[in-house]
C-alpha cells in the first residue's frame, strides 16, 4: 500500500479507507493517542491505539521522535482539535529514540539550545514552520519572476575580482596553507593557485546579472554570497542568500515599482499558502513577547505586519526629505537616537529607519536619491552632482531590507568614479565594455533572502531561519 | 508610453497601435530594415526605417550592437519571415556599438572565441537560447518539488566536514596567505582562521539534506557545488550546480519511479515551453555536426533525443546484469574499449554507459545494486553483503546524469562502513545522530544541472551551458 502525507490525510478523503501513514511520535499519551508527525504540515495526525491489542515490547518504543509505520483506518475523529483520526491496526517501528538521551522532548528548549542541534532542530514545530515559509518564499520568488518575463540566472560564487568592495571576502585557495609558493618579491604567488590567481567568494551578482540584462533583458539571480566580517550580530551571516534582480531599460521609478510588486507578490503569496505555519508563528511571537517589556513588543502581530505591507502603498521619499524629518524629529532633539543627525551627507543607522517607517510615516518607506559619497561606484550620478539615484527600501521593525539603483550607464562619468575610488579598470574591463558597447539605462536591486524570512517569520534571530547558520567560529555541520 | 517586450509584440495583439520598444540592433539591412533584439525571445522584431525621414548622424549609429529605443506602429508584415513589423517613427540610440571594436558581429564566432567574452556572449542567438532554456530548466525543478510536496532546503556551501570524500576540495580562509599562525607542532592554527576550524566549499548537500528529510519528509536543494580538481574537460567544472532531493521513507525503487517522473517533468517542461530556443539549438547542432565525420554524429536530433527520454520508460538493469551483457558485447570482444570489462567489480566508464544506452537497450538505463567498494559509505548494504542500493541513470550521449541510492539508515551498519574507510565519527556525529534518532528508510539522488543542460541544449562544452564557468586556470569575470 502507497503510503500517503498527512496533508493529504487530513483533508478528510480517505474517510474510512484503510491507510499507511510514516511519522515521527510527536507525544504519545495515555498509552493510547500517538500524534504523528511527517513534517508535510505542521498538524500532527491522532493514531488511536487499543494497548491492549499490541505487544509491550512495540509501545515502549512509542516515545518522542520516533519513526513509525502505521496502518489503519481514517476515521471522523472523537475528540477536540482534529477532525479525523487513525484507529491503528498495525505498527511498524523504523527506528526508535530513546528519551534519556533524544534531545528533542516535548517541552519548551531555548532557541539558543537548538541551534547547537542544528540538525535536528526542524522536528520542532517552530523550526519546521519556519523552513516550510522559507521553502515557499523561494518559490514565490521564482514564480514571480518566472510570471514577469525574468530569466533565472547563476552568478559565479568564486571570483576573481573583489572590486566591487561591499564587505570583507574569504579566500579560495588550494595552495599549501603553511608553504604557500613565493614570488621573487617575497609575497604569494598565486599563479600556482588553482585559478591561476587570488580568488575570493562573491559579495554579490550584481555585475554579472548587468552583463545578462544587457542581452536578455531582464535577469535575476537566487544564489549565497559571502561576508567575512566578524559582526556577532542577530542580523548578520557571513553565509546568506541574495535575490538580485537586473534590468536593462528600467530607471529608477520602473526599479521602484518592481521592488514594491516584487515584495507585496511573495509576501501575498505566503499569506494565501503558508496559513497555519504563519498563525503558529504568530502565537510562537506573541509568547515569547510576552516576557519583554511593553516598549520591546512588536506593535502589530505577525499576520497584520505582513498585512501592513501587501496592503499599503509604499511612500517615495527622498534622502534629503528623511534627513529634514530626522533632523526635527522629537527622538532627535531629546537625544534620543543613539547617531544624531546633524547635517546632510549622514548615513542613516536602523534607529533613523525605523522612526521613519514606525512612527513618522507609518506605511513602508522606499528613500531615494541618496548622497554620492555614501553610497557604490555603480550608482547612477543624479545631474546635480552630488546624489545618486540609489533607493532603499525600509521595513517596520527591521530597516532597510532592499537596498538598489539605478546604474551609471555613461562610460565617463562611471571610468571618473573608478578612478577616484581607486577602482583600477583592469580589474573590471569587462564591466565598463557593457558601458562601451550597446549601453542603455538599467537598474537593480538585491534583497537579502533571510532577512525576507526573519520578516515572514517572525523570529528575531537571522541564525534560526537559515538550516545551518554559518557566523563566526561557526560552521558546524 | 510604456515599453513593451518584442515577445509580446509578435503576439501581433497591439497591431496599428503606436508602440515603445527598447532593444538591440542585431542586423541592419539596405538602411531600411533594422532586426532589433531585447533578450525576451530568440526573434527579432523588424522595425523599418524611411531613411529620407532620419538624421544621417542618427543612422550611422545604428550598428549590431547599438541599444536603440524605437517608437512607431505596429503593421502586418510585407516581408517573408514575420507577421508583424514596426513603422519606425521615432530612434533614440541609448548606446552606439563601434563596428570596429564590438567583438559580436553578425558573422561566424567560435564557441572557444565566445568563451573569452562571457559578458557579451549571451547577446548571440546561441547563448540566449541556451540561458533561457536554462531558465526554464531551473524553474521546471523547483516547479515539479513544489507540486510534490517536497521543500527547498539550502544546504550549507561552506562546511567545516569533509568526510564524504566526493573529491578534491576548495579552502575557504581569511588567515594570511603567507604568513599563516602556527600552533607548537608547526602545522598551521586553524583555531585563528574565520570559523575557527578548517573550512572547505561543499562538494554535495546531501548529508545536509538528510537531516531536513528526516525532519520535513521530503526535501531537495538546488545549489553550487564544488570540485578542486585539475579536470580540464568538456564535462567538468569546479563549480556547478546541483540538485539533490531526499525523502524519508522512500527506498531504491520509489527513488528510482521519483528520478524517472521528475527527468520527464523537466524534459517535457522545456518541449512544451521553448520550443523556439530548441529549434534553433537544434539546427546549430546539425550544422555543427554536418563538419564532423558520420561516426561521431548524433543518432538523433535534439528535439527527438528529448522525445526519447520523455517517452520512453527507462530500463531497470542491475549492475550484475550490466557487467554480464557488457562482457560478451562485441566492442568487449574485439578489444574496442578503451577499458576491457573482464570481472564484475569493475568501475563501469562512459564508453560502458553510452554502450548500454546506444546499442543494447536504445532506451535511457538505471543501473542498480552496485558494489559496495565503488561507492560511496553511505549507501544502503544489501543481505548479499557485497552490493549496495545504488543507482544510476544513463543517457545517450552523456552517460550518468543521475547518481543516487538509498542511504544505510542502520547505525550499526553504518560505523562499520565508516571504520573501514578511516571516516572519523566525530566528524560526523550529526549524521550518525540521524540514525540514533528515529531513523528510517530513505532515499535520495544528485543531479548535476549543467550535465542536465549539455544534454537539452546539444551543446558540446559544459562550458558553454554556465554564464561564467570556473575551470582551472581560469576565474575571469
């Protein structure tokens, strides 16, 4: 007999029929209700047992984490909660879990304690929903897309250039660690690595998805890149995994306006799939609020949070309009930011995000037209000569969660920036011939993906919604 | 006005309607008839120009390569070729393309020619078939899992285990590069390094992905992966991407049905949703062909080879058997292996597979029940205490596209193997946490996705099916 999920189950038809169903034991109470779990849904399903009817050797090996086999017969169930049940005919132990040594018991373990149990976190309902609304998410992500007329495109993930200069790199190398081959100079020779030079793990597709939008049209990556700082932070990994959108032909309005279709699509595609998960979620976030102080509590609940984006339009403001509000913001002028803003140029902390999105404008912030000299090389220069058209997107409870722009599509003025960031041109000369060749207006963005998910989630950690958090002095696994 | 994609306008939908395109100029004929490209199909749109109407200045910027946006109307087409042209009454050039120094023009390139201008090769027909059929491959994966109920799980890319031993591997570190910290014994501190330990690039997610299905049920991930190996070949990479699913409670024959249903689904996906890019992939392959001597040409064309595959059931064959019917083969015979198959035990090569394929069953293979002293630790033993519950999937042309099994869930079994191939258990104790913790039957496989391109796209280099392939000696872009 096929065995069957226990989604499937528990839609109810196969009312009466008789079935087989795998699982892991959830709890098993009173010697009678086992609750399966198959992690196809985060609802267990409720096998009734008649003890009597089965050898004690069996249901001592009914514990917590269990897997079983279970034959029976799908019934209108008796009890509260659900509305079938298995009365079981049969058991078929696969593998036991001894409950003085399983960690994973049904009682309530810190986040912090599961993470050092990494690999058997997601049989926890907490972490399983989690990773059901992060697999859903990826996939909303492509559908979307997909829908739109993007094509899904891979960027290297070793490089060979490390110009773009948006964080610290890791070094990929096959040399000998501890006698590495020299040049005459003294210093490495890394003609003798395996690439035939010093390579590192990418901070980001962006340049490459140009060199595909240039040609298709509209490209977007889904891959990891890399940080190597050591920031031990709730917010950074030096593993994630980005989204970058490219598209050739769109300005920044055009830019914008994906960006905010892009996010109000896979946060209303989770709302329409992912139901139940979310509600645990939200209870799980509630609960844990609890123990916070009232200033600390999140002031929406999960599903009206998610809400407040799909349902807003998103305010267009520009940097030098937020800085004018920051500036005579009440939090401001009591001090009470922890970075004052004192003058145009400043770069905004995730204190001056958040008034804006929380408290001043109180629907989604998209700041455009930012300072030249805070923001990447690429970005388009604005004809007034001292901003560019950059925007980022701001999210309540977690800032700025899409940072893009628009381009500098104009070989001059983009070989002018290089140079007096020391860029050397050698290093992207295959960057500038898109600027040489057939060049047009385009624009971009990148969304952090486990930042989307901590958002989705819920969860105020970003190590518990990645399977294994890579951090420092962490990569266990 | 709005621009819209030449894919939509050859629908003919906006005909006699004024019209904004943006896009490419592939050709321009006679100063009259510009085929101008934007990536979202293979096919141009033909705009034609009245040349008495236009700026000399103008129209000498209209080259192969030229970024143009066009405005006029839509007509029926008087030419041969297309239904639909543009009227053009409007050319803004975004960005000219100098004859004299643009590499793509509209003549013959080599692919090895192209392979040196990765950021611009994708602007010809060539590539951006083969980007979109990569597109929609990759899209038809997640499509299939999600409509299986399995979730995409993102397995670690760097890892701190090298235990599995798929191949050579690539150090991740931040240590200096010359001058590395050493501990007392002299060998290097790794203690110092990013993630205190030594850290590598994954070469497989499974055993990731294994502790996911044990938890989730069914799961796959679709990532890069990777090989420090010195393989200068049109088969190999040193980063590629793979797919690998895993289910709990499946055994070698359900992966085996998944593996079949799941190669049709993503075949079928790109018959039925490229056919343009296939066709025209399909003449490069017999023009390319039609160079080579009879022998070494393909049997099929590529839209029947994939035809092949979608409707053909594969054939079921143990290894036993295999070695059996390839002893008495007549190349065996005659000595025209290059590796003479004379025992069963023998590592069956590419000539053996594409033999099975090509000759002997003209149908795509599974190879099952393998020796366990070929593969790998992790691979189901049979009662027979010699094989294991691998399989493999053969294609023509290629051979193995598919490796998978059914994993040893049996700890006891499992440390054995483990011992004797010196596989420390402390660099695994997750993995064997998964076997003391209600463990079960489970199965999964790996599929190497640029494989899976060469062979539905008839290219020849696995090169040419990635945007920026990594292979030693080489990490340009």
């Amino acid at each position: 007999m096929r065995s069957v999920s226990i989604k499937e189950l528990l839609t109810g038809k196969q009312l009466l029929q008789e079935i087989t169903v795998n699982g892991w034991v959830r709890t098993f109470r009173s010697n009678r209700f086992i609750a399966l779990n198959d992690g196809s849904t985060l609802h267990n399903i409720q096998c009734v047992v008649d003890f009597e009817k089965f050898d004690d050797a069996i249901l001592k090996q009914v514990n917590t984490g269990a897997a079983l086999k279970i034959t029976g017969t799908l019934v209108e169930s008796q009890g509260k909660g659900q509305n079938v049940e298995i009365q079981v005919r049969d058991i078929f132990v696969h593998g036991d879990a001894n409950p003085e040594v399983y960690p994973i018991q049904p009682k309530k373990h810190s986040l912090e304690f599961l993470r050092e149990k990494a690999h058997l976190r997601v049989r926890t309902n907490t972490f399983s929903a989690v990773m059901r609304v992060r697999s859903a998410l990826a996939f909303a992500i492509h559908q979307y897309f997909r829908d739109n007329g993007f094509y899904y495109f891979h960027a290297p993930i070793i490089t060979g250039s490390d110009a773009e200069g948006a964080g610290e790199m890791f070094r990929v190398t096959t040399l000998d660690e501890k006698n590495p081959p020299l040049k005459e100079d003294g210093t490495v020779d890394f003609k003798e690595d395996f690439f035939g030079k010093e390579t590192n793990l990418t901070v980001s597709g962006q340049l490459e998805a140009e060199a595909y939008a240039m040609a298709l049209g509209k490209v977007y990556t889904f891959g990891p890149t890399f940080r190597a700082e050591n920031s031990n932070t709730s917010r950074h990994l030096a593993e994630f995994w980005m989204i970058e959108p490219e598209m050739a032909f769109y300005d920044l309005d055009a830019n914008m306006d994906l960006a905010e279709d892009f996010i109000k699509y896979v946060l209303g595609y989770i709302l329409e799939h992912c139901e139940e998960d979310l509600k645990f979620l939200e209870t799980r976030l509630l609960d844990e609020e609890k123990t916070k102080p009232q200033s600390e509590r999140s002031e929406m609940a999960l599903i009206e949070k998610l809400k407040f984006i799909t349902d807003n339009n998103f305010k267009r403001v520009t940097y030098t309009e937020a800085i004018e509000i920051l500036r005579n913001s009440s939090p401001n002028k009591k001090k009470k930011f922890q970075y004052l803003i004192d003058a145009w140029g400043a770069d905004l902390q995730s204190e001056h995000e958040r008034y804006l999105v929380e408290k001043h404008f109180k629907c989604p912030v998209i700041l455009f037209d930012y300072p030249a000299k805070i923001k990447a090389f690429y970005m388009r220069l604005n004809e007034d000569g001292k901003t560019v058209r950059a925007m980022d997107i701001l999210f309540p409870g977690i800032g700025e969660i899409v940072g893009g722009s628009q381009r500098e599509e104009r070989l001059d003025v983009l070989k002018q920036k290089m140079t007096a960031l020391d860029i050397p041109e050698e290093e992207l000369w295959w960057y500038l011939d898109l600027r040489k060749f057939g060049t047009a207006v385009h624009s971009g963005f990148g969304l952090g993906f486990e930042r989307l998910v901590l958002f989705a989630t819920g969860m105020g950690n970003i190590r518990d919604v990645i399977p294994f958090p890579r951090t420092p002095q962490n990569a266990e696994f």
